[in-house]
C-alpha cells in the first residue's frame, strides 16, 4: 500500500506539473495572439461613396451580387452600428482621416454648402490636422491613396498644396481632388443647374422685367438719362449672368481632374475603365511594398453620381447603372483581396469596408432612372442625420485576430479606425487634441463587450443636429433631435430640387423638447417618444443636453475651412494642364504596366 500511494503521489505530482505547463503553453499562446494585434500590419481601407447599408448582400440585399465584400464579411467582422461622423463627404473624410469631429478642424459650414466644390478654391483640410496616414507614415509605412480626397488642393498659390493628400501623409496619390458629380460627365445632367434653379428663375424673371421697363421708358419718351442708366445696369447683369452660365458649363474641364501626386494627368478625367484603372494602381502598390508595412487607402468615386462603370459591368446587374456600378467596385475590391492572398500578406493585413455616408437616395438621372442606393429599413438618406444618413457598412478583417463571422451591435464610428490603426502600428496617440473615436480592437477581439462611445453628436454642417447616448447600464440607445429636415424620401419635391437637404432656415422644423427615439426598439425612427409614452423623457434629454454642454466647451475656435471665402472659385488656384484658351484639356495618363514610385 505504501508503495502505491508513494506512486500515486509521483503520478500526482506529474500531473499537476503538466497542468500547470500546459496552462503556461496556452497563456504564452494567448500572449502571442494578443502579440500579433501590435506587430505593425498592413492597413488596406476601402471606402465606398453614397453607399447605402442595404446595398449589400451581407447586409440584406438578395438582387445586388457583391460576393467578395460578403466574403470579407464572413472572415471578419460586421459592425451593425457603424456611423459616419457626417452625413456629407468632406467633413465625414475630414474626421475618418482624423478621428475628430469635423468641427474640430472648420470642416462645418455655416451656409447651404457643406462640402468643396471647386478645385480652385482655398479651403481644405488644415495643415494643423494630423491624419493617421501621417502618424503611420511616421512610423516607416508606405501611404498611398489612390481615388477620391474631396478635402482641398492649395490655401494660397497654385503651387503651395497645402490641402494635398501629399501634405497629409500620403507618399502616393492618384486620383481626383474634388469629387465625381454630374456636372463631369457630358448627358447626365448639372448639380449647380438644379441647385441654383431657385436663383437662375428669378434671374430669368428679371432679364424679362427690365426689357419690358426698358421697352415701356423708351416708349413713354421719359428721360434718356434714366433709360442709359437702367441700359447699362442691365448690360453689366446680363454679362456676369452669361459669365457665370459659362463657368457652370466648364466645369467639367475646370474641375474634374485625375492626379498622379502634384501633376494633373487628366483633365477633365475620361471614366472608360476608371475602376479598372484605380484597381490596378492598388495592385501595384501592394507589389511593390510587400516587404514591408503599408497604408493603402482605395477611396472609390463610386456610387456618387456621375455613375458610370465599364462595358465588362455595364447592363450586368438587376438595378440599372447604379447596380453595374456597385458590383463592379465588388469586383475591384475582389481583385485587390486576390493580390494579398497571392503575395501571402492576408494575414499580415488588417482590412476595412465602408462608406463616407448613406445612400443618396433621392437621386434621379435626367432620364428619369433610379441612381440613389437603399438604405434599408433606415429613414432618410445622404445629408440627413436620419440612420439612413449615417448608419453605413462597417466591416473588419484580420485573419488570426479578428474571428469569422463575428457581429458588433455597439454602436461604432468611422472615426474609431483612426486610433485603431495608430495603435496597431505601435504609435501614441496625439497629445495636444482631443481624439474623439476609440480603439475598437477590443471590441473586435472579444475583450470587451461595450462600446466607448456612450455619446454620439450628429452635425448637419456647422449645426448641431441629433445626439446618440447609449447608457452604460442599458440596453437601450436614446437619440433626440433639435432639428429635422422638411424632407422625405416619398416627397419627390423635396431636397431634390436642391439636390441636398440643407440644414437651417425654412429647410428644417426645429423641435423644443426635442424629437426622442429609441433605436434599439424603434431603428427605423417611426416613432418619436412623449413624456406620456416614456417616464423618463425629461430625464434623457436633461442627460443628454449636459453632454452638448460638455462637447461645446470642448470646441476650439478654429479657421472655417468652408466659409463663403474659401469655397469660391479663386481663377488664381484654379489647377490647369494647358491654357485657359485650350479649355485646360490633356490627356498624359501613362502606360498602366509602367511602375511609377
């Protein structure tokens, strides 16, 4: 007996010396995984624009085919409750870029105009603004953005490019400065035509009443000095009218322009093949820098109007051109998946889908087919604050770090990937501003449960519009709204004529109290709460008003990058391959084979 029990306290001794070696095993495991989360990866981002959340397979959509950003969707993670931080495309880019609200850095006009317009304009994003492609440029990345920047070219000459992507971090650029909008594609139609219709009738309207009075003085005998004078107004009116009519039908050369970093190479751009183009100039740079780290931002100038997608894709899908274009940006996303599968780099690269801000869902070509997106269950669309606006496909993949299939229902903002990145590539964060988005890798990964954005504020341009409060103990996710736009998707006659919604004046019905929902019973924003429906709605907003208290105060007063001054067209910045008496056309796009970094 004493022999068995000696044995069995050996036999005993040894297994607690394996359990407690194989604990140390799967703890030095762990540690490595969690290890693997800070080894500086490569960060691919692409960025869809006026891309609705229900536009999406993995999202809900059972007509649009985008097999491979649902393949990235069941290799990662959906983020549920993704929000753009604007419901337009340069304040949203304007904070993605720095993790800040975009009033932070005076990309938040006080007028109907909320984003830039003209490429020889003075306003963009300041040079005291510090994007995550800085910070990881400084920590040895390669950068690269290749499509859309819409966030300025030049503050005071024509050779200055202080609001170039060059002059924000990036090493690379090929793409366009401002935006894609109808006004670049011949037969599509004019943003500014049906914006300015409310200024251009009137005008019309005066040209008609001054020949009629210039008709009736000349006929009553009356004074000629009276009738020079009047004769000359209406000579000087009618010539800044033809001018300006002129400028608005140049605007494709004027503005719609393709970059290879400071050089124009196109201009205006020519659409045949322009995916196929970006795609390839992604695959490029991913080659080319596949021994170490680096930033590749592929910003699609899709799905903005002017639509547009090649013959391989055009006529392919079930919604019209809009659908031909959605998909053909899915291939393009497949295509550069391929090259970091091929170069064995899918593990080394964290991965990240969305869109600058809904669906633009009112949108109409002038042949009267659909080229808005859907947005699901969610009301409103682009340029409104309704989930429709700013709830956008979230998307996430690391293969090790971030599990398949995973959901994140907290609510996340296309701000968060800024400290994300920055930690990753083993960089602190800035210490001299406030960074308003949170890390989300411990969402990601597991090791939280609750997202860090208890408070959300929702700006239409310069004005605060709505505010998101999720409670810590809660499950509940509170919005109210101050103001709403006198619009709906249904109204045909609403925003359209404007071509957005604006944000003050007559454009919006403010509400005091303010409207209270609560999306995690009501997403769709159907239902707006009373004092008589919820007992504590006075309680909510007293919650909730503290906050805006507590985010105003944090407001630096800053330089308003959209101020009437510095979105104006300025013919000194205006950028120009040839001269002006050659319309500023060229066409220098070199060989797509050619490396050329």
């Amino acid at each position: 007996m004493r022999m068995e029990e000696g044995t069995f306290k050996m036999f005993s001794s040894i297994s607690k010396k394996m359990i407690f070696l194989f604990h140390m095993l799967f703890y030095l495991w762990e540690a490595s995984k969690a290890n693997k989360t800070v080894s500086k990866p490569n960060v691919v981002i692409f960025m869809a624009d006026d891309l609705g959340i229900g536009d999406l397979g993995c999202f809900g959509n059972k007509t649009l085919r985008t097999p491979n950003i649902d393949k990235l969707a069941s290799e990662g993670a959906m983020l549920t409750q993704h929000i753009a931080a604007s419901p337009l495309c340069s304040p949203s880019r304007a904070a993605f870029l720095t993790g800040r609200y975009s009033i932070r850095s005076g990309i938040a006009s006080i007028h109907r105009s909320g984003v830039f317009l003209f490429s020889g304009s003075s306003g963009g994003l300041p040079s005291e603004e510090t994007t995550f492609a800085k910070l990881l440029q400084q920590k040895g990345y390669s950068t690269a953005l290749i499509g859309k920047w819409h966030l300025g070219i030049y503050c005071n000459s024509s050779s200055d490019f202080c609001h170039h992507p060059l002059s924000h971090g990036f090493d690379y650029f090929y793409g366009i400065p401002v935006t894609n909008l109808r006004d670049c594609k011949p037969g599509h139609g004019s943003v500014f035509i049906e914006g300015c219709k409310m200024f251009i009738r009137p005008s019309l309207q005066f040209i008609g009443i001054a020949l009629i009075s210039l008709k009736a003085i000349h006929y009553l005998g009356l004074s000629k000095g009276l009738l020079r004078a009047l004769g000359y107004l209406f000579l000087i009116i009618s010539v800044l009218l033809g001018l300006l009519l002129l400028w608005w039908y140049s605007y494709r050369y004027l503005n719609c322009i393709l970059m290879r970093n400071h050089t124009i190479i196109q201009q205006p751009w020519i659409y045949e093949n322009l995916t196929q183009r970006f795609t390839e100039e992604a695959k490029r740079f991913i080659k080319r820098n596949s021994e170490a780290p680096f930033l590749l931002f592929l910003s699609y100038p899709q799905v903005h109007t002017a639509l547009f997608a090649s013959q391989t894709f055009k006529g392919k899908s079930k919604h019209g051109l809009y659908g031909d274009a959605v998909e053909e940006m899915d291939w393009s996303i497949g295509e550069v998946l391929h090259v970091l599968d091929q170069w064995h780099l899918s593990e080394k690269t964290l991965v990240y889908f969305t869109s600058d801000q809904g669906a633009h869902v009112e949108e109409i070509s002038i042949n009267g087919e659909v080229h808005g997106g859907y947005n699901g269950i969610y009301k409103g669309g682009k340029s409104t604050n309704w989930e429709g606006g700013i709830r956008v496909p979230g998307i996430i993949r690391w293969p090790g770090v971030v599990g398949p299939d995973a959901r994140i229902d907290e609510p996340t903002s296309n701000m968060d990937i800024f400290p994300t990145v920055i930690k990753l590539a083993g960089e602190s964060l800035p210490k001299d501003r406030i960074i308003d988005g949170h890390d989300l890798m411990p969402l990601l990964q597991g090791n939280a449960v609750r997202s860090k954005h208890e408070f959300l504020f929702h700006y239409c341009n310069a004005h605060l519009n709505a505010v998101r409060w999720h409670p810590r103990n809660s499950t509940s996710i509170w919005k109210v709204f101050f103001f709403t736009p006198n619009f709906s998707p249904e109204d045909s006659n609403g925003c359209y004529d404007y071509h957005v919604c604006f944000c003050q004046g007559d454009f919006v019905t403010y509400h005091n109290p303010p409207l209270l929902f609560d999306l995690s019973k009501d997403p769709e924003e159907k239902n707006p709460l009373t004092p008589e429906t919820e007992s504590q709605f006075y309680d909510i907003i007293q919650v909730i008003q503290q906050a805006v208290n507590n985010h105003t105060t944090s407001l630096p007063s800053v330089p308003n990058q959209l101020s009437l001054d510095n979105i104006l067209w300025k013919p000194w910045l205006q950028p120009c391959c040839s001269s002006f008496l050659q319309l500023c056309y060229c066409d220098h796009d070199i060989d797509e084979n050619k490396d050329v970094l």
